[in-house]
C-alpha cells in the first residue's frame, strides 16, 4: 500500500468514528437519520473497534446528554442504547457470532423469555436494559478473536487521557464545594429526566456511605455524569500497570504490590468494581502458584470466601452494613431465588425479560420489591427473568469462553480467565458492571493481551 492509499484509509477511519459516534444522536432527534445509518454499514467498507468506539461514545454520551436536554431536544437514554444494540448485532451479523452455538443458544432462549416477559406486563425499557447486559459482553469477547486488533496496542493511553481529565475536573469541584456543581450545565435536568432525585443539586449516588470508616464520602464524577464511570477507568489503567510486570516479578513480590494496587480503587467509593478487581487478583495467584485452572473451581472458593466475608461484616458491623446500599445488592441476589422455590415453571423458566431488574421496575417504590426482582444484582434479575434455565446456559456460555482462553498460552489463561471471573462474580451483586461503558474497558484491556498473543501465533477461535 502506498503513501497516499494509507493516507487515505486512515482519513476514512477518522470520518466513520466521527461519523458513528454522532449519528446515533442525530437519529434520536429524527428518523430519517437512521437511513443515513443504513446506508453506511451497506457501502462503507470499514473495520471498526468496537471497544474503541464504545468507550469513545458513552464519554461522548454524557456530554451529548446535556446538550439535547439543554436544549430542550426530547431525551431517551434507552434508545441510545437500543442504537449501540443494533451497531454491535450487525458486527455479530458481519462476524458470523451466531454461529457460535452457546450464544446462538443463549440469543435462542432471550428471544424466547423477552416475548414472555412482554406478555407478561413486563417493560421494553427494563428488556432493552437487561438483553445489553446478558449479550453485550460475551459478544465482544467473540468478536474479539475475529477482528484485527492492531490499534489495541494504545488502549493504554486511552484510559490514561480520560482519568487525567476526570482528576482534573473532580479537582476543580473538589476546591468548589459538592453542595452544587461547580459548572451549571443542567446536570439538575438529567438527573431529573431519570427520576433520581437529589441532595441540593447533588444527585443521590455521588454520595456514598463506606461501611469501613461508617462516613459518608463523595464518589469521584471527573468527566461522567455516573459516579461510577471514572473508577473503571481506574481499573483499567490497574490491570495494564499489572499486566506490564507480573512477569518481571517474583510471585510474593506481586502479591505485596497488588494487595497496594487495590487502595486507589478503594478511594473511588464503587464496591463493585473493587470487588472485581479483588477476585480478579484473587484468581490469578490461584492459577499461578496452585495451578487451579478449573473455573468452577475458582468460582465456588470465590464465593466460599464472600460468604464469610458477609457473615463477619453481619456480625461485626451489623448496622453499617445494613444501612449502607451494600445490604440491597445482597438482597437483589438471594430474594429472587428463595421466592421462586414455591412455584417449579418460575424457578425454570423466570417471570419474562422485562419483568425484572432495577431498570424495568417503574413504579416499584419499596427496596424489598425491588430486592425481590433482582433489583442492583444482575445475576439475581437474570434469574427472576430467566429462572435457573437462563442462568444455567449464562454460566455454560461463561464456562465455553473461559475454555477458549484455556487453549492460549499460560500467560493468557492467567489474566484473560482472571478478569472474566471477576466480571462474573461482580455481576452477582451489581448491574451496572455489564453496562456498555463498563464493558468496553474490560475489552480494552482484554484485546491488548489477545493482540500481544496474537503477534506470536494465531488466536482466532
């Protein structure tokens, strides 16, 4: 290829990002944009990176968010999300992942529940919500095998960039008091425009309470709108910075700067993502110094080990525990399943997709009512949607990708087996941690070590 032809194919890969990071909005403010969209995936022959192009979009979203409200432009986060659901099926489509046959099994039996769930009064909002969460994530994970991963090699730097900017930001706001936000650009109608009310002009969620020292602390917003993005930022920039030297390193050397690797997560006040990142750790040091590759092995000590861990904070911190939204997310797992065991068709099959989950609950004032349709725990929703067949054929496909890994080097296994249990133990008590945005920075992270391998042999499935 010559000087001009790359020059040219690299002015393309500009324009398409551009290009499909703004048309989703544009479709949301008329439809005739959506055959613009179209036309585009039927003439343009361009690659794109989806978890490049993802974390791109939903730092954009936020920002995109306040223009259309402030400007008075009706504002529907769902069918944003609905758009990157299309985007990613035509990739799949594109990709041939639904040759796969645990996802086309999984994707079988979604279709199945969603017509279900909707019969069943559920809400199309709360299945758009759910069905991102259940397929957005081992979806990449397929394509990423399939796709050229030559720009993974940066990925570093994108979380590195967005973090300096957040520390920035949350510095600014930090000198200026958080009883309001020091730069009034409507974040009051956001908030607003998804019912979450607030603390002054503060949204509830900002502000946490940690059960350790039993103070309220403020989560960190940097460039987010969510008080949860930054602190996966974090994560990612933790995971390479231990990817870079786990090699370099002596087994107990790595676990002394690990168990330090955990304290900056700590401080960005998101208990999902910091229990991630411990099983992660956890994991890793099992394969690496016992060898235990076994998932189901490594999931059941994982969960043996949170188990004791809530029956000391039950017994010691009874009341911290109980009164922080640490108590809801124990509740959202275990709720769903007790109250299925007196109806068998419920606990098989679940109620219907969109009939459960924090997002389809509209109108659900009562923290029980919520708890009990899984509400803040995705495996818990899963179940109160799918019933155990639905959550049995989640972990089968789990357990199918972690095989894959299996069959990469040893230093492959190690960290792209690690973070996939992390992600799933997280999810059994959080929502949030399969959101799009949450997702692709996995996949940032997951892509650099396929790239790496990839340069010494072939990792396609």
């Amino acid at each position: 290829m010559d000087i001009s032809s790359s020059r040219n194919l690299s002015l393309i890969t500009v324009l398409s990002y551009l290009f499909l990071l703004i048309i989703p909005f544009l479709m949301a403010v008329h439809y005739v944009f959506i055959l613009l969209f179209l036309l585009y995936f039927a003439f343009v022959p361009f690659k794109l990176d989806l978890p490049i192009y993802l974390y791109s979009y939903f730092i954009l979203y936020d920002l995109m968010t306040l223009l259309l409200l402030n400007s008075g432009s009706d504002f529907n986060s769902i069918l944003f999300q609905a758009i990157m659901l299309i985007i990613i099926s035509l990739y799949c489509l594109k990709y041939n992942v639904y040759n796969n046959n645990f996802f086309f099994v999984m994707l079988l039996i979604t279709l199945v529940e969603t017509v279900y769930g909707l019969t069943n009064s559920g809400s199309v909002v709360g299945a758009v919500a759910f069905i991102k969460n259940l397929l957005i994530f081992p979806a990449l994970l397929i394509l990423g095998y399939r796709t050229d991963l030559s720009s993974s090699k940066n990925n570093f730097w994108l979380f590195v960039v967005v973090m300096l900017l957040s520390f920035l930001v949350n510095g600014i706001q930090d000198i200026y008091g958080f009883e309001k936000f020091f730069l009034n650009f409507g974040y009051d109608i956001f908030y607003y425009s998804r019912n979450i009310s607030g603390i002054g002009e503060i949204p509830i969620g900002i502000a946490t309470y940690d059960i350790i020292n039993q103070q309220t602390s403020h989560r960190m917003l940097g460039i987010f709108l969510s008080p949860d993005k930054a602190a996966y930022v974090m994560y990612g920039i933790l995971l390479f910075l231990f990817i870079w030297i786990e090699k370099k390193l002596s087994v107990f050397l790595l676990m002394f700067i690990s168990a330090f690797m955990v304290v900056p997560l700590y401080f960005f006040h998101v208990k999902a993502i910091l229990l991630n990142l411990m099983v992660f750790f956890y994991s890793y040091f099992l394969i690496r110094i016992f060898n235990i590759q076994s998932l189901i092995k490594r999931t059941s000590v994982a969960l043996f080990m949170i188990i004791l861990m809530a029956i000391w904070a039950l017994n010691a911190k009874v009341v911290a525990f109980s009164s922080s939204g640490a108590i809801q997310h124990v509740w959202g797992l275990f709720y769903p399943i007790l109250n299925s065991l007196n109806s068998p068709v419920t606990f098989l099959m679940g109620n219907g997709i969109g009939t459960g989950g924090t997002v389809g609950q509209q109108g659900i004032v009562s923290e029980l009512s919520k708890a009990a349709r899984g509400g803040e725990s995705f495996i818990g929703s899963l179940f109160y949607q799918m019933g155990l067949l639905g959550l049995l054929v989640y972990a089968a496909l789990y357990l199918y990708l972690d095989r894959i890994f299996l069959k990469k080097s040893p230093y492959s296994y190690k960290i792209l087996s690690s973070i996939l249990l992390g992600v799933f133990i997280s999810s059994m008590f959080s929502e949030p941690v399969l959101s799009i945005f949450q997702v692709s920075c996995y996949m940032l992270v997951i892509q650099y070590v396929i790239y790496k391998e990839s340069i010494c042999g072939n990792t396609r499935i």
